[in-house]
C-alpha cells in the first residue's frame, strides 16, 4: 500500500468527472417509523379515496368499504338479475347435494349443509368484493373440522357436544378472519405459496377420496384416522364386510359424474351438464332406491331432514375447558385454509374479469359471514373453487347470484328435504369422489419440477404430509420448507464475479455472460442479498475465499497482482448492524493484503446506515462510487497511474494495454 | 396498443445495437444440486488443501486438521513456553476464584469450578485452532443450568440427582455442539445476531449480579426464579434478616474489585493487577474470616473442599425420564450459548492477530471438551471472554497457556484446596458481580439505535425478556424479532422509482438522488428483493398503485401519457413460481392498460426460471434488456419512432425534447 499516500491527490482529481454517491437526507425517526408501518400494513393505501372528500361523503364512502353492495346495489341492472337468476340456481343445483356430502364428511348432521348453504352467501352479497364467489363448505376443511374434533369428543356417542364444539370452532374460525382482515394481517395468507397449496389440496383429495371408500363399500366400522395407511389397512382388513350393492351403485354414479365432468370440459359451453350431474345423480339414485327398497338390502340413506330453516346456536357455544382448547386450534387452523382458499379462488376470477379485490376486505366479509352463521346452525363456509368456477361459467354478474342461490336453498328447506330420506349415502361418496379428483392437480406439479426444484418439494412435502401422516401436519412440513427457503436465501447469498463485456462500460456476471472479460489487477464482486447478521459471517468466509481463488488464478498464469476488490452493492437492499461489523472486518482482511476495497451503487439504506456507523469515514468517502464502470475506471486510472490522461480519451483503457 | 405491431421490426432492427441477456446455460440437476450443497455446507471449501496429495500426506493432514496441536506443536519454541508461561498462571489465578463462585452460581458443589478448569483446558489445547481462548466455566450458562435443572430437582433437597443432571445436561450440549460442527451445521449460530447478544449478556448480567444480593446480604431464603420483579420482591420482603457484616464486607471488596478494573482500564500495561484481583481477595477474605472467625457471626464460608483430581462420573449419567428431557432441553439451551460466546471470542481475538478460525472445527473442539468433560465431574465450558481477554492481554501466544492454566489447577486440587475452607461466599460474589458489570455493555446498545433502530429492538427484547420473565424466554423473543425482521425484509420488499441521472445513461432512485430527472412517457420500477410467495401478492398490489400513481400525476400535470414500465430486475435475486405468476399477471394488468412491460437485467437464475416456465416468450425475447439505459433508449427509440435516427446521434434524446 506504500503507492496509496502518493495517488490519492489524483483519485481526488479524477473523481470530479465521476457522480457522487448520495446519502440520503436524514429523516425524523418518526416519520420513517410512520412510513415503514404504512408500507407494511396498508400497501394499497386504501385511505387514497377518501382524500379531500366532505365529511358526509367521507361516511358513505366508508360504508360503501365495508359494504360493497351499496356500490354495485345502485347500478343494478335487469340484465344482471337475469344473468345472476341463471347462476344463482344452478350453483343451487350444486350446493344442495355437496352441501349435504360434506357435512357428513365432517361427521356433522346432513341438514347443517343446508343450513350453511343459506344464511352465509346472504351476508357475503353484502359485503363481499368477489362478484363471482359462490359460497358454501368445502371439503377439506370439513374433513379437517371431522378429524379435529373428533380427537377430541366422539360425534357417535356424544353428537350434542359434537354438534356445538362445531359452532364454536365456526366461530372462532370466523373470528380469526375477521381480525386478519380488520388488523391488516392479511399477509400471513401469502405464506401459504400456490407450491404449498397444490401439494396440500392435491393431499387433502386424495385423503377425502379414501374416506368414501367407507360410503362406497357401505362399511360399519372404519377408523379415525385420515392417513392413507390408516384408511387402506381399515379398508382391507374387513373384506368381507363390503357390500356389492351399495359398491355398485356408487361405481356407476361415479362413471355418470366423471363422463359429465368430462364432456363438460371438452365444450365448455355445456357447463351446465357437470353442474347439474349431482342433484340428477341425487334424484336418480333416490328414485331407484325407493322403487327397489334398496335401503332395506344394504344400500344406506340420509333418512329424515328436519324441515324448516336455521334455528338459531349462538346458544350452544362452548366456553369451557377443555373442549375451548380443542375447538379455538380447530376455528385457527381450519380458518386460515378456509381464508387462503376463498382469498385465492376470488382473486383469480377478479384476474380473468379485470377487477380488484382488496384482501383484507374480503377476509372481513369472509369472517363476518362465518360469525354470523355460527350463531344460526351453521358450520365452516369459504369460496370453493368448484362452485365458484361454476358460477363463473353460468355468467354470473355480481354477488347477487348467491342470493339466488340462497333463496333456491331457503325453499328446498322449507319445502323439499323430505324428498331426500331416500338419497343413498353411496350417491354423496361418488359425488366427493368427482369432485377431488379435480383437486389433484398433477399438471401443476409436474411444471413445478420443471421450474422450480425447491417449489417441488414444498409442494411434495405438504401433499406427503398430507396423505401419509395429518392434514396439520401436511400444513406445517410445507409452511416450514418455505421459510426454510427465505431464510436460506438470506444466510447463503449468492456472490458472483463480474467481468467487463466488450466494448462498454457494463459489468456482469462472468458465469452468466462468457465473453466477458477480466480487468487486470481488480477483482469486482456481486453481493446477491441482504447483508444481515445470518449471512455476515458467511460472507466474510466466501468473499475471502474469492480473494484467495484470484490471487492463486492470478499467481499460477503470472499476470498483474491483484490491487483493488470492488464490491458491487446494487442487490444489497439492507445492512444491520452485524453486516456492518462484518464490512469493517473484510475491510481489515484486505488492508492487510494491501488490497483496496471499494464499494459501488450502495442503496439509499445501506448508504445511511454505513454513514450513521462511520464506515464510510473508514473506507474513504473517494472509494464509494456510483456504478462498477465509474469505479473500474478510478481503480485503472491508479493503477496505470504513470499515463494519467488515458481515463479521459478511453473509457476502457485496460482493453488496449 | 394498436400501433404495437407497426413500430414491432423497428425495434428488433434497434436491438442489434443493444446487448442481448443471457440465458445461463442448463445445469444438469445433479450438478446444481451439488454445487449448492456445497455453497450451503462448506463455504470456506476445507477439502481445498487435500488436493493433489499423497495418500499418506492426505492422512497427516486430516489428523492435523481435527488436533491442530500437530501443527503448531512442532514449531513450538522457548520463547513461546515463556510467554504462555505467564499468561497461564495469570489466567490460573482468576479461574480458581471465578470457577469456584460460577459452580455456586449453578448450585453445584464449588469444587466442580476446579474440576471443569482441569479437563476441558487440556482437550481444547489439542483439538482448538484458537490460540487466545482461555478455556472454563461461564456465569450465563451456569446460571441456566441453576434455573432449568432447578425446574425439575431441588439442588438442597436431592443433590445427588441435581450433579448428576448437570453431567448428562453438559453430555447432551457437547453432544450437539460436537454434532453441529461435523453436521457442517454452524450456520445456527449466525442466527444470534450481534445485537441479540449485547441484549442477551446485558439481561443474563443483570440477572447475576441481582442473585447476588442473596451471597452479600446474607440472605438464608431466596426465590427459586431469575427474574428482576421476583427477586427484588424477595431481598426486600426479608429486609430484617439482612447481615450487615456481610453487606460491608461484600461492598469493601466489590470496591476494591472494581477500583483494581479501573485501573487497569487505564493503563492496559497493567492488566495482571485486575487479573490478579479476585485472587488476592480471595486470600484477604479467607485470612480475616481465618483471624476474626467471622464464620461465627453470619459470615458464610465454603466449607470443606475435597482434595484430589476430578471423579470419574460416566457412570452418573441419567438416562430414565422424566430427567431425561430436562437434560437434554437444559442442554441444547446452554450448549448452543456456550458455543455463541465461545466462537464470538475466537474470531475476535483472531481477529486481531490476523489469523482464521473455522467455527466448525472450534465447534467440534468445545464440544468434544464437554463430552469429556461431562465424563470427569466436570459441567460445561466453553471460552469466556473476560478469561480470553486476560490472557490475550498477558501475552499467550498458543492454546499451551490453556495446558499452564490445567496444571496449576491440578496443582490446587491436589495440595491447596483446604485453604480455600474459610473462603467466604460475599467475596465470591463481589467477584462475581465485578464481572457482570463489564458484559453490561451500554454503549453498544447505544450504537445500536443510532446506526439501526430494528436491531435495538431486538437487543431490547433479549434484555427484557431475559431480565423480566426468563433467560429462555428472551433469547426466544430475540431470535424471533431477528428472523421476523429476515423474513419482513422479503415479504415487503422496497420497491423504488427510478429517474436519469443528468447527463449520463445512469438510472438510480429518485428519492436517493433529488437531481434525477422523469424520462417522459416511461415508467422505471426497482424492485429490491427476490420475488417469492411471500412477497408476490405485496408486489402485485404495490406495483399497481405506482402505475395508479404515475398515471394521475401525469394526467394532473398534462404530460405524455404513460407508455412503457420497465422493472429494473438488478437486485431480484431469485425467483419463485409464485413470483413468475405475479409477474404474469402484472404483464394482464399492463397490457389492459395498454402499457408496454420491458424487463431491464434480469440474473441468471432469474432468466433461467423465466425462460423454463416460458414467460421470456410472453413478453417477448425482444423486451428484455440488459441494462435500464438501453431499455429507455429502445423504448424512447419507439415513442419518438417517427424520428428513428435520434437514438444513434444522441443516448438520450428525451432531454432535447
């Protein structure tokens, strides 16, 4: 470093025709306080509307927030109305008979299905922001809430309690996404990625569809279990309790429903077939077993529906240990994938439609229309994808098609159910069967591997964990793997060497682009990430080692010593405290080299931060540039320090030495 | 969009000027695989000095590589002895009184302080590659083990049990330290950040010196807890049994303690005086009990110390449970500390002297000294700093002074021990509290704020929780604020506009650098993390409202309307199948608006998974730049595409509109 005293007048010098890097102007702590919160929580800035805005309209805008239909409501057109009737009774048609399958899935009574198919779309036509979510139960959550419970209080022996621990958990459900929503934590849904859903709902319908082997097979007894091992031991352990009958019929309603899906999907403009295929395969499989007394040779049936709407539950609450416990686990858990599904299903039809739906706002409809329905014999409801995809083909316009729905429900309830005391159980597993199997998304895994390895395996790890060991614990195997993968992100960074590419000024990785080329005597690193404290002492030991690999490359071919490390910080988003400790070491590290060590594009924050810590004092306020190519530029112009006027005819004087 | 196509072959004729991005060229899988594997695991590549060897030179050097004695120890020289000579007694004076109070400490039989000061030492001395760690017990970890093993057996009541715990506790923490380092698994550590630390030592400090009160006022009951409200409540709830003998005697030699830390703070020439210290007060206190017999009237003496080399205790291990867990959790928690404070120490000291330390290796040393240990009655050690820091300040020159250290201490276990019999425990703990005070390290939090207020927070919450509630309970606080700030850093990225600096192709952030100018028509977005599931629903929203907000601001002002988006993908390291469908969508969103997407930079593995999930064909090959300049010069060239020479006399015309 002996040459460095005598140099430095004429870096200086150079340095006028270079941009000088910027620290940005120090603000009040409250203000970058106020700032980081807002960005954190209110990304979408949904106060912006109500700027500059009369008090009187500042009210009704707001109530218009919370209850979207008193935007839409007004502008309602008949046109509309016609279109939503059409939807609204065909998703109808669907909602009664998976209605009913999936409260028995849940091991709940079939009329709760009903029930829930009635009052919750009522509350999220108010306030809903989806105009094409349908909304209902959904299978998964209701095996979950089945599987859950059900460690906890046998539905068999004690239904009463059973029955109201369901409440509760709906409630408590409901209440968590609406605190999600009101405390702007939407975000926590993200972490469940598209990779993580694929594999658990892929699980999930694989679990769900081996359940029914207990409707197809008309078994007695069959365990509690959900894992497939669990299912299939129980299965064949009891081989000669299956019935053909019952197996039979469900095999041919399953044949009917999957050619309909099928046909429906080749044209799409026949939708309504698959649509209505359940309540025909209910009617036709009621029918037959009441011509054929089927029911009194094996073939089991719902049997009697209560008539009449929902009676009211916010009675049967559960309060007291330890059955609180059990059910406030069920209400998080079962609510969080409730919320991830309804979230995702409305945004992506809002995507093909060209509107916004705002998060947040949809986790409150969503929770309120849950709170509510607790309080009136209703279980666990979301957007199911099925039923929303639907509603979607029929040509719904807004929310009002669940109000259709709602009313079609309403009558068959007052009305209708005891049409149903016939309805073979085996009917409603072939109906679940149909509609799981679309769950299972192979495609998507498959464009995962070929994407992405890690995504793979986050999504193969939920459905593992899924099928083979809990729907819990599917869930959290693939929630883990995801951060996992965060925070390897951060604690082993990429670091790259860039080279020159011919004939410019620009620096790029030398991996990434081949014809680059060296710049004698500087060696010039990429920092890919963050430098935190999970990464600092990573870094000094890989930059480090960068160093040792150049000056071995460069002794073993002979060429110029090495003089200068440049420090690319463009990626670097942020410094703490342990990356500027690290900075200062690897500034050591290379002083005692005598080597240089120069920074080029620190960000806004990390230019604050190294100033408030005095680093720059430490480096030299001369070795911080704006880009690689200025920085290449002063190093060279050291390094041929005998020719000082080259920097200013060429830019890239090392090509012609 | 409707001139899109006209001006499209005009472009392309434009890029032949401009630099084409690469596609990396594909990997096979197994390769990547391992490449980050190796990237993951062995950052600092070890094997790198096995290559080109002979079998036999490949042996000795990996024997050299696990007992760094076979490296150093043949170079050893007198003049080496001389000065580890020294600083062994030196470090052999204040680990006999610091041993012998930190075994109180943790409730354990005083004698234990000797026996762990004897073994560890000697297996550091062959396996360590620090050549400053002073090798003992510490005031943190015995503390914890005194409060978790105090959780399950009552030290007074069953002593036998509790000693036996300590022993199979210290066997499961170096089982896990020696574990992490071959597992190559040292990575964990980095997850106590700087900041944690200083919180953490600050709380356990505070904690410790409050235990104290109970040694010098004489105290016969105390709480069983840590916490600062606890034990307050229980120095002050037995004010009338405060002994005033011992409260003097304790502030007498707690002044003369800390008056002897000053003055070698001054003159760091003499530091053995500060070193030499506790020992002499030791002597004084033994002496005046000894002559005033003092023991008589409430001052509180260690009693009999068994003479003789440390017990075997491999056979004292208790495997049953419910010990079991309390073991293995008490060992985990400590031995994780342990390993922190012991590697921190040795790379600082390294540090200094300009040599490297491989925390994998140290991690396998301190851990193989604890097995051993563990096996001979002693309880866990690891390398604290204030012992490190008196024999880096007394001249050791390698791990010999840790082999100095054992021998004096052997020395006193076998002939000196009764003289330690009218010892009395307020000494211990005015020695105790002299070296709490330093690990009490203000001006470091201080920093902390100024430099950065997310990592103060967390130093707080370490400090809090540990002094508050438990020493459990605030590292897990610390550790979670710390890996929350990781995981907020990528799920609410910074995303930034960017405008040109004048004169110059440079683009850069328009908040960083005020004198930035608009480019007209075009809007420049830097999005400054990886682009996962975490972030990509943030992402799509917060780029919407830049888009929002650009558009009203150009209609306000009356400018040209918004034509291109460019993302500057500089800093987006990687990313997700969830991120390739936010940007899909965001390329939905734009083309409705009749926006122009262009990517400017991409990386390579960004450019990989584009290209593999074929989103390089949605927006077209021919809208990816390689630098944000070129990307505003082709798109200009095309707003401006009725003078298409502009862009060849002049980089940028915008500025001459």
């Amino acid at each position: 470093m002996g040459n460095a005293d005598y140099v430095y007048p004429s870096t200086n010098e150079y340095r006028q025709c270079a941009h000088p890097v910027a620290v940005p102007p120090p603000q009040p702590f409250f203000k970058s306080f106020k700032n980081s919160l807002k960005e954190t929580f209110f990304p979408d800035d949904p106060l912006r509307q109500f700027k500059n805005k009369t008090p009187s309209r500042k009210f009704f805008l707001g109530l218009q927030y919370f209850l979207p239909i008193l935007e839409w409501g007004p502008r309602y057109t008949f046109q509309f109305l016609k279109s939503d009737l059409i939807s609204g009774i065909t998703i109808a048609s669907l909602a009664i008979p998976q209605g009913i399958s999936y409260a028995k899935l849940a091991n709940l009574p079939p009329i709760l299905g009903l029930y829930s198919s009635f009052i919750p779309p009522l509350i999220y036509a108010m306030m809903g922001s989806s105009r094409d979510l349908a909304v209902g139960t959904v299978a998964v959550a209701s095996l979950l809430i089945g599987s859950m419970l059900g460690d906890e209080v046998n539905a068999t022996e004690n239904p009463a309690l059973y029955l109201h621990l369901a409440f509760t958990a709906t409630f408590f459900a409901g209440l968590l996404q609406a605190s999600l929503g009101l405390l702007r934590l939407g975000f926590i849904v993200d972490f469940l990625s598209h990779a993580t859903i694929v594999g658990f709902m892929g699980g999930a319908a694989t679990v769900v569809i081996l359940q029914q082997l207990k409707g197809i097979l008309g078994l007695q007894h069959f365990t509690q279990s959900t894992d497939i091992i669990s299912v299939l031991r129980s299965v064949f352990s009891q081989i000669h309790e299956w019935r053909w009958e019952s197996g039979v019929l469900g095999a041919v309603f399953l044949f009917f429903l999957l050619l309909s899906r099928y046909f429906s999907k080749k044209r799409p403009k026949f939708f309504w077939i698959s649509a209505m295929a359940p309540l025909t395969t209910v009617i036709l499989g009621s029918l037959l077993v009441y011509l054929t007394h089927a029911e009194k040779h094996g073939v089991d049936v719902i049997g009697n529906l209560k008539k009449g709407l929902n009676p009211p539950s916010f009675g049967d609450f559960v309060f007291t240990s330890p059955y609180l416990t059990t059910a406030v686990k069920t209400g998080m858990i079962t609510g969080i994938i409730a919320l991830a599904e309804g979230i995702a299903v409305g945004r992506s039809f809002a995507m093909f439609k060209h509107y916004n739906i705002d998060g947040n706002k949809e986790m409150v409809a969503i929770g309120t229309m849950n709170i509510v329905g607790s309080c009136f014999s209703c279980y666990l409801t979301t957007g199911p994808f099925s039923r929303s995809a639907v509603n979607f083909n029929a040509g719904c316009k807004t929310a009002m098609s669940n109000v259709v729905m709602a009313i079609a429900v309403m009558f068959t309830l007052l009305f209708l159910t005891p049409l149903f005391h016939y309805t073979p159980l085996v009917v409603l597993s072939a109906i679940i069967i149909s509609a799981m199997l679309g769950l299972i998304d192979y495609e998507a895994a498959i464009h995962l591997w070929k994407v992405d390895k890690f995504d793979f395996v986050v999504c193969m790890g939920a459905y593992i964990g899924v099928a083979f060991v809990s729907v819990e614990v599917g869930l959290v195997i693939a929630v883990a793997i995801s951060v996992l993968r965060l925070l390897l992100f951060v604690a082993r960074p990429k670091t790259f060497v860039l080279g020159n590419l011919p004939n410019s000024t620009i620096y790029r990785s030398v991996e990434q682009y081949p014809t680059t080329n060296d710049v004698p005597g500087i060696l010039i690193l990429q920092i890919d990430a963050p430098i935190y404290f999970a990464n600092s002492s990573y870094l000094r030991e890989r930059i480090s080692r960068w160093i040792d690999e150049e000056e071995d490359k460069l002794k073993s071919t002979g060429e110029t010593s090495l003089q200068y490390v440049i420090f690319n910080m463009s990626a670097v988003g942020n410094i703490d405290t342990s990356g500027i400790s690290m900075l200062e070491e690897v500034k050591k590290i290379t002083d005692r080299r005598g080597l240089k060590l120069v920074l080029a594009n620190p960000g806004a924050e990390v230019m604050k931060k190294l100033n408030k810590s005095k680093f720059i004092e430490t480096i030299g306020k001369e070795w911080i540039y704006l880009t690689v190519g200025e920085a290449v530029e002063a190093c060279n112009y050291k390094l041929h320090t005998c020719k000082p006027d080259a920097t200013n005819e060429d830019s890239q004087p090392w090509n012609n030495v």
